[in-house]
C-alpha cells in the first residue's frame, strides 16, 4: 500500500485548481494507505473540504519566488524526505512540470511526467504517457521511491468527492539562495476559462495567416464556454500569446472537443492535444496530418468555413 504525497496547483483565485482535482482522482484510482495533498502557502478554503486524508501547508520564507520555485523546490524537498511518501503527484501545468522535474532530480528519483493512467496493484508504480507526438502510448514502470509523476490536465475527470482533513502546518526552516535573478514580471493577462481546464479548446495555427482571426477564434471559444490554443507557429510569430501554445514545449490538453483551425498537425503539436476526447479540423489541405487524427474534418478555408460555423453555434445555443 502506497502513501501519496499530491502537490496542489491553484487557480486564479487561489483555490485548488480544477487539475488537481483531477489528479485527486487518478490518486484515487491507485492502491493508497493514505493521500496527503500539500498546499504551497495558507491553506484556501476549498482544501478543507477535499477527499483526501491530509491536507499539509508549507509557507515558503521567499513566498514570492517569481516563479522560479528555488525556495519551493527546497521545501517540498525536505517534506518528501522526512515521510518518504511512495508515490509524488503534480499535475503537469507549468508549476508541475518546473517543480516536479527539480524536485525528482533533487531527491535522486525517477520523474514520468504527462501520465494520462497509472497503476500500482503490482507493488510498483505502472504509468502511460503518450509518446510521438500522442501516436502511440507508452507504459513505464518506475523503480524509484518515490515515484515522482505529473498528470496530464483532462485525462482524468475532477473529483466532487468531499471530505475533512487534518491540516498540518509546516513552516520552511530553509532560506534559499536564489539561482536567478528576475529582472521583470509580465502577468499572463487571461480572460475565461484556463486552457488547461477547458472543455472546448478552439485552437488556431499558422494558416489563419496573423493575428486577427484570432479574435474570431475568441468569439467561438466564448460561445462554447472554451479557450483559446494556438501552434507553436503562430505564437512564435507574435499573432498571440505563448501562454496559449499547445504541445511539445507548450501545454498539453485533454478537452472534450479540440478544434484546429489553420493546423498542420505536427507531431510536436498533436503531443499536447492527442488525449481530446473529439477533434474537430477545418484545414484547406485534404493531405494535412490533422485529418488523420480529426474525427470530423472540413476541407476547405476558415475564412469561408469559421463565420458560418460560429453563426451556426451561436443559432444552436439560443
Ligand atoms: C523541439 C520542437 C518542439 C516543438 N513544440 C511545438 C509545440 O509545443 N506546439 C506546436 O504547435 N508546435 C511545436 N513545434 C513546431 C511544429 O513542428 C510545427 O512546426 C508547428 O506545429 C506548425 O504549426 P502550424 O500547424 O500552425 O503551421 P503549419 O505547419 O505551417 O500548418 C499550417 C496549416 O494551415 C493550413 N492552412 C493554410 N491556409 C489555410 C486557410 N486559409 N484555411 C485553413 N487552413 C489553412 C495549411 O494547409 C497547413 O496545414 C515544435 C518543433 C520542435 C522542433
């Protein structure tokens, strides 16, 4: 019987973010004797009232660590190697993969990060995470204890379980000299839903040929409560931003629906959206690899194809 340590994300308003809650489940889902969640500074509400055995905050000295997660990284250190938990969960957003990575390599254990199942009925850590660019899905059993493991966003349903945790608080007894020196902070500035809590994700790539139809690909997200994505290609061109990317060396998503507008389909790209349970392709290339991985296509330009569509939505949803 694993003990799991999770480590939560929060949302913008401070609370445990929808990915968590979905790590909760892909915890649940293991053989566990206990599931302790740690928290990263006080405590919000909605960590009183999880499924989970413990809650355990840990206030970092350097609270404010731009993102850098030196102090972080130390903390949860030492937490992991004073109760050697069996299993470390992260969900893999962009804390998850910087800390859970540092964190593995710190404490010498082995990192499986983007997993979309796991087991442990042999004893062992059992995971699969997607490889080439989501065409096929690898399985991986990890010998290190702890297994350090991030969770792919959507892979797992959230939890709506409640329940009453003990709440320990631990304080850092660290000071971190910081490895790098931050000269200036832009905030992501996000309207609606998170990319990686979406349902709809309506991504867009370099055939919407710059950054205008991007506004029209806001206005479909916005009708279908979704997010907006984009290809590596068009945030490297400026047309959006990168916090929007999708893939590889970008985010990875497991919506409901993906649709890819303008979108090659790239092995590096699919890699961030190959879990979707439905993907949608409006591309004018009948060749392009989108529709290999499409269940429903339409040839043709999204300048003809994108206003009818969203009118059509917008019908639909009156
Ligand atoms: C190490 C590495 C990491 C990478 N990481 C990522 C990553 O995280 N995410 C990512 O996306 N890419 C990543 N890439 C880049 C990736 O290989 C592709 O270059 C990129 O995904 C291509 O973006 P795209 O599909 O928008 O552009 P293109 O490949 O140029 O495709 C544009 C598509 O638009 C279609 N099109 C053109 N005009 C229209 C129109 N009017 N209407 C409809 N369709 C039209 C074309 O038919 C074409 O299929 C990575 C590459 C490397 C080497």
């Amino acid at each position: 019987m694993s003990s799991i340590f999770l480590v939560a994300d929060r949302d913008e308003h401070g609370e445990i973010a929808q990915s968590t809650l979905q790590a909760i489940s892909a915890a649940k889902g293991l053989s566990s004797s206990s599931l302790t969640v740690v928290v990263v500074g006080d405590a919000p509400a909605s960590a009183l009232s999880l499924p989970v055995d413990k809650v355990v905050t840990v206030s970092p000295i350097d609270a404010d660590d731009d993102g850098i997660y030196d102090q972080v990284t130390a903390d949860l250190a030492e937490i992991v190697i004073k109760a050697s938990p069996d299993v470390v969960m992260f969900s893999k957003t962009e804390f998850g993969s910087v800390v859970g990575a540092r964190l593995a390599f710190r404490i010498d254990a082995a990192f499986a990060p983007d997993c979309i199942e796991l087991s442990n009925e042999t004893g062992t850590v059992r995971v699969t995470r997607p490889v080439y660019g989501g065409s096929a899905l690898a399985e991986y059993e990890i010998n290190s204890s702890p297994a350090v493991v991030s969770i792919r966003p959507g892979a797992f349903e959230p939890s709506t379980d409640t329940g009453s945790p003990t709440v320990e608080k631990l304080a850092s007894a660290l000071s971190v000299n910081r490895s790098v020196h931050v000269s200036d902070t832009v905030a992501e500035v996000r309207e609606g839903v998170r990319l990686e809590d979406a349902k709809v994700v309506v991504s867009g790539g370099r055939g919407l040929g710059g950054p205008e139809p991007f506004s029209v690909l806001a206005d479909l997200a916005g009708v279908l409560g979704g997010a907006v994505g984009a290809s590596r290609a068009a945030c490297d061109a400026g047309w959006i931003d990168h916090s929007h990317q999708v893939g590889l060396t970008g985010k990875s998503v497991s919506p409901d629906v993906y649709i890819a507008i303008g979108i090659s389909g790239a092995s590096q790209h699919m890699a961030g959206c190959s879990t979707s349970r439905t993907i949608v392709a409006i591309n004018k290339d009948r060749d392009s690899n989108i529709f290999k991985e499409a269940r429903f296509g339409v040839i043709g330009a999204w300048e003809k194809v994108l206003p009818s569509f969203l009118a059509t939505v917008r019908d639909l949803k009156l």
